[in-house]
C-alpha cells in the first residue's frame, strides 16, 4: 500500500522581499522558481495518492511569482480532490490582482507576523508594510490567520499578548492565529533577534 499524501506543501520561489533572522535559507541568493512541471507532477502525485488533500503554498515570498500561484490553482482544480488551499505570505507585497488570486479561488491566507513592530522589524523588517497589508486584507474582506514561530520564551509571551490586543481591533471578523510555536532555544548570536 502507497503513502496518502493529506497535505502538500509547494515551496513556489526561494525569492523574498525580506531577509529574517529566522530564516531557513541564511544568506542564500537564489532567485529559484518552482517550474509549471514541477508544480503540476507534485499535485498529480498527491492527487492519485489519496481521496482529499490540503495544498499549501509557501516560498520565498509566493506573491512574487503570480504565475506560479496561477499554476498550482488550475492544476489543484483539475483534479477535484483538494480539499482546501492555504498560502502563506508576508503581506508586504499584496496587490489588486493578488488580492484578486486569493478571493477568486478561496485561498486560506497565512500572514508571518512576529508580534509588536519592534519585534517584527529585528526578526523580518518592514513590519509597518506588514501590518498595513493585514489592514489591506481586512479592507478587502479577505479572511486571514496569523503565524508565528518565536525562540525564546519571553518574547513569544509578549508577542502573543501583543497580537492578541492589537489585531483583534485590526479586524472586525473573528480571525485565528494558526501556528504560534513558542521554544526555548534560538540563536543568541544572531544580530537581528530582539529576544
């Protein structure tokens, strides 16, 4: 008996608008985009595996690469066997027609938010832009979860209290933070971490 596949992840591009201390790809420069073959084989496989699945998206930063989001969608839809698709995103580089990807096929958006500003900006930068994309979904009427991995324990108490207050007001809608992983380790050399 094969594997079921119940949740695909594609990392779409290595490409991303923001360098963070946490990051998996270090200094990498890559600029690699999943390829249209690649992108499809991964959800044929996944499809034939198992009778429903969950597609995720993840890069890099995907809305760099429209194009690839485009791919994935079809291709999932073609086989009419994905229960639902998430994508993940800094929302720093949210335009009308990404906006406009993610309400025509129902995407479950995920939006990296590390807590207050001053965390946000030592742990990925722009945090401003960040929290003005998280307005700019709410504005839309696009529902959002909040993510977060923290690596020591202080600051992820204080992130989660932050969120909590702050972002609740930011949207009138019940949303949800799906993923908060707080740890005690981390790398106490990194010149970027606020913890």
């Amino acid at each position: 008996m094969n594997p079921q596949i119940r949740y695909l992840i594609l990392a779409l591009t290595d490409r991303c608008n923001l360098k963070c201390s946490t990051c998996y790809r270090g200094d990498s420069l890559s600029l690699e985009d999943m390829s249209g073959d690649t992108i499809r084989q991964s959800i044929h496989i996944a499809a034939t595996s198992a009778p429903s699945f969950h597609l995720q998206l993840t890069g890099g930063e995907p809305p760099l690469v429209p194009s690839a989001i485009e791919t994935a969608v079809k291709a999932v839809q073609k086989t009419g066997r994905c229960q639902s698709i998430g994508i993940q995103t800094n929302a720093t580089w949210l335009t009308p027609s990404i906006f406009s990807l993610f309400q025509a096929h129902q995407l479950k958006v995920g939006v990296s938010l590390d807590g207050p500003p001053e965390i946000h900006e030592q742990q990925r930068g722009m945090a401003a832009e960040t929290l003005r994309g998280l307005q700019r979904l709410e504005n839309a009427g696009i529902s959002f979860g909040v993510t977060r991995n923290l690596f020591v324990m202080p600051a992820a108490l204080r992130a989660w209290q932050w969120i909590r207050k702050e972002i609740y007001f930011l949207a009138a809608r019940p949303w949800e933070i799906r993923h908060f992983q707080p740890a005690m380790f981390g790398n106490p050399d990194s010149k970027r971490c606020s913890c």
